[in-house]
C-alpha cells in the first residue's frame, strides 16, 4: 500500500470511528428518553427474555437461601 492508500484508509477510519461515536451516544439518548417518557426504571426496561432469566435467578437465589 503506498502513502496515499494508507491516508485514506486511515481518514476512512477516523471518520467511522467518530460516526460509531456519534451513534452510540445518539442511541443513550434515546433509551434515556423513551425510559423518561414511559416511566421506567432500568429494570423495567429490561427485554422479555432478560427479565425471565432475572426473574429465574431470583428464584434460584430464594431457593438456595
């Protein structure tokens, strides 16, 4: 690759780590808003299948006491 290709690739680079950056913090925003909105904690806002597992460990936990 000669010092040209490697100028690209590395301002290509750069600018797809700034968009990931960008989206990232794009995509906290949202959840913060949609948790405000709808009145939910954290936990609330867990998926279906995350929050059987939790509900399953819990019961596991209470089990083992």
């Amino acid at each position: 690759m000669n010092s040209d290709d490697t100028k690209r690739a590395l301002a290509e680079c750069k600018q797809l780590t700034q968009e990931y950056k960008s989206m990232q913090l794009y995509m906290h925003g949202v959840h913060q808003d949609f948790l405000q909105l709808n009145n939910l904690s954290k936990l609330e806002a867990v998926s279906g299948g995350s929050a059987e597992a939790l509900t399953k460990m819990e019961g596991d936990l209470e089990y083992y006491k």
